[in-house]
C-alpha cells in the first residue's frame, strides 16, 4: 500500500506552477543584498559606539593614575584602592582587546605617538623615545588612542669660530640708501660760423673812369651841348 502510494506522483499545487520563478530568485537575491548592507551599517556603527565607550574607559584609567599621585590620597591610605581599581579596569580593557603601548627605547612613529618635548641624552639616536607623558592604547590591530612622548635630541655642537663682519649690505632695515643721481650734463656751446672778411674797397677811378665818366647821361648831356654852340656859330 505504501510502495502505490510512494509510486504516484505528487500533485503540484495550481499556484506553485503560476509563479515566475525568475522573477522570484532576482527578488530573493534583492533582499538578501539588502538584508547584508543593513547587517554591515549595524555593525559599524555598533563598532564605532564600542571604539567611543572604550575611550572613555582609557580617560578614565588617566583619571585614576593620576589620583594615585595625589600625595594627600595616599596619607589617607586610598592609593591601594585606587590602584586596584586601575588594574581591574586595565583587565576589562584587555578583554576587550585594549592594551597599553611600550613605546620607551623605540624610534618615535607618527603613527603612534605624538613628540611633545624633548631632552639631551648623548648616548641616544636622536628622537628615541625617552619618556611617555600620556600612554598610547592598541585596539586589536587599531590605534585607539596615540600616546605622547618626550624623544631624545642631540648635544648642541661646539660653537664655531666669529664670522668677520663684513661690509654691511646696502638696503639693511634701518640703514640708508645710497642712489647715485644721474650727474647733469651741459650742452656744448654751439661754434659761430667765422666771420665774413669785409669786400676789399674799391681804387678810385681816375681820367675816363672818373666820377660821371661811366653814365650814360652825363655823356649824353655834354654831347647836346656841344651840337648846339656848333648851331649858334652857323647863324651868325
């Protein structure tokens, strides 16, 4: 009885065989994609508000060092108690994958920390990290927090020898300028022509050449005169 009925096949639903099955797996894939991107905003922002929380825990862990210094506390017998709450913090912190950073007898890295000041140490490559004022904190693989150090600085040298003083340089602050003027130069005078030599005077005309002599009046005049005494004699 089992193996008839196992051997019939199965009836498919009327509506199963109306659906597009294209159309259904684009849409599945539609909101799997969207159901991941969702998924990946929460968790970076769940991560962002862990990366918030846990910088406030490492103020808080400068808080208490800080407290353990208070001379005052300590007469009062609280640096104990502060101590161990510190190291309680420090090991929820390290649970979390917060641990502090060991940067002293290492190259200063920007990456890491931040160079706040510096000392002679002659024995040190120069910014070796001497000291740490603030401690740097890893998260994971991360840098949480950069920590600020105090780096090595060389001897300043042996002071060389006074540079002679040379002239000073022309256009210093609060010295004068010396502007050579253009120097006027006179026109030359001009050269008179040479004077003009007076014409020579002329040899005062004697006999035929006298005065009257060369005009054509006077030659005319004397000949009419003698016509007419020549007139005169005929008549009488």
């Amino acid at each position: 009885m089992l193996e008839q009925e196992l051997d019939e096949p199965l009836e498919v639903p009327q509506r199963a065989l109306e659906v597009d099955l294209a159309q259904a797996f684009s849409q599945l894939l539609f909101r799997a994609s969207l159901l991941q991107r969702l998924r990946g905003d929460e968790a970076r922002a769940a991560r962002a508000a862990q990366r918030e929380l846990l910088g406030l825990l490492v103020e808080v862990d400068d808080a208490l060092a800080a407290l353990g210094l208070d001379q005052e506390l300590v007469l009062l017998g609280r640096g104990s108690g502060i101590d161990a709450t510190r190291r309680r913090l420090l090991g929820k912190l390290a649970k979390a994958g917060v641990r502090p950073m060991r940067l002293e007898g290492l190259a200063a890295d920007p990456a890491l920390s931040e160079i706040v000041g510096g000392e002679v140490r002659p024995g040190l490559e120069p910014e070796t990290v001497v000291q740490t004022v603030v401690t740097g904190f890893f998260w994971n693989d991360e840098v949480l927090r950069r920590a600020q150090v105090v780096v090595a600085t060389p001897p300043p040298g042996p002071a060389g020898p006074p540079e002679a003083a040379g002239p000073p340089e022309a256009g210093g602050p609060g010295e004068p300028v010396a502007v050579e003027l253009p120097v006027a130069v006179d026109p030359p005078a001009a050269v008179a022509p040479p004077a003009a030599a007076p014409p020579a005077a002329a040899p005062a005309p004697t006999g035929a050449g006298a005065p009257g002599a060369g005009v054509p009046g006077a030659r005319k005049g004397g000949a009419g005169a003698a016509a007419g005494g020549r007139r005169r004699r005929r008549k009488r």
